[in-house]
C-alpha cells in the first residue's frame, strides 16, 4: 500500500469510528477557547476542564482577564502547571487584545503567534476550532500516530505538519486532527504497542511483524 493509499484509508477509517468531532476544551467563545488551549500545553484537557470553569466565571473576556491580578490567576490554574508562567501569559495577552486588537481574538495566524504563550499549535487550534480555517496543529499524539503509521519521517512535528498537509485533502485537516487525537488517547497510546494489535494496523499493514517505535519531536 502506498503512503496516500494508507492516507486514504485512515482518513475513512477514522471518520466511520469518529462521525462526530466534538472539540475536547470547553469554551465559550474564540477568546476561552485560546485560554484553555494555552492552558493545555503539558496538561491534560480534562484537568483543564476542570480548572477554566471558575477561571471564566470570575473573567471571560479580555477586558476582565486584564483587569484580574496574575496572582488570581495563577492561584486558579495551578492545577494545569506551569502556572507562573501560564498566568503572566493569559494577563499579557489580555491585554494586548484588549490595546491592539479592540478586545478581540484575531482569526490571523500570525498575529496570534505574537501574542505571549501562543506557538503555532495552539494558533492552529484556535484557527481552526473557532474560525473554520483549516489546520493541522501537530499535538505529541498526531506526530505519534503519523509516525507508527509511516505517514511521516517524523524528524520534527514541522515535518509530520507539512507531510499531514500534503497527504490529506485540506477539507478533511480540522475535522481529521481531532480524530487522530480522539484514536491515540483510545488506542495507540505513549507506551509502544506491536504494531499489530489494532485492527486499523493490521490493515494498513499486513505484512508488519514488528512493532513502530515512534521517535520524539
Ligand atoms: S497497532 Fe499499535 S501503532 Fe497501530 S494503531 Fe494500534 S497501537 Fe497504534
């Protein structure tokens, strides 16, 4: 099978398992959706979920977000990590929302690259969960799951992200992403498996008899 044959097939495969997408970080809005995501780097979504709650309840809109001491803020998301830094990040960017940008999210990926805590992933998220604009942002399962499935050499997660864009038809990336998540937390964790155990290997390849170690990004 050819690498855009297994494309294919995963694509299908996971769209039958996973018809629905729902987006794993509870938001209310563009501008709660990119607090939870940077609140997600090296946290789980579902201790994040537990955490923005109260964070939102007390501000969910830059202008309110700014106007709380990063104190408060670190004090709630504690749990997620990071805090010290993750606070001085959502303070700052509140506020250069609220200074440059009339108090909105810009749906610009650059521009959210500039705001402090945004890397490419998380604005790839916001692009595409808020806004519609496809993406691939290339979490630690996706470079993962692109790798065990040879759809990458996997030498950075900016490889796998530019391999993924090739190989998928750019109106499957945002609904895709999610699925390859949704399949890695299921089934293909961290741990390593032997590349056989899953139906959708065995599949893609029935001659494999050992196991695909992936490599860190
Ligand atoms: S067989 Fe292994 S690599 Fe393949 S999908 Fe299952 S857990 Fe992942």
């Amino acid at each position: 099978m050819t690498r855009a044959e297994r494309a294919a097939l995963i694509d299908r495969r996971l769209a039958e398992l996973y018809p629905e997408t729902p987006i794993p970080l509870d938001h209310r809005d563009p501008f709660t959706l990119l607090i939870a995501v940077l609140l997600s780097a090296q946290c789980t979504d579902a201790r994040v979920n537990q955490v923005t709650p109260a964070l939102f309840d007390l501000a969910d809109t830059p202008e309110a977000m700014a106007a709380l001491p990063v104190e408060v803020i670190q004090g709630i998301i504690r749990p997620c990590g990071l805090s010290p830094r993750k606070a001085a990040a959502i303070s700052g960017l509140s506020k250069i929302l609220l200074e440059k940008h009339g108090g909105k999210v810009p749906a610009d990926f650059d521009l959210l690259e500039e705001l402090p805590g945004v890397g490419h992933k998380t604005a790839s998220v916001v692009m595409a969960q808020s806004f519609g604009v496809p993406a691939f942002p290339v979490d630690t399962h996706i470079h993962r799951l692109a790798q065990r499935w040879e759809l990458t050499s996997g030498r950075s997660v900016e490889q796998t992200e530019r391999d993924l864009k090739k190989i998928f038809p750019r109106d499957h990336w945002n609904r895709l992403h999610l699925r390859i998540i949704f399949y890695g937390r299921e089934h293909c964790t961290a741990r390593g498996c032997d590349g056989t155990v899953c139906p959708l290997c065995r599949e893609l390849f029935p001659r494999r008899k050992r196991g695909k170690m992936a490599k860190k990004s």
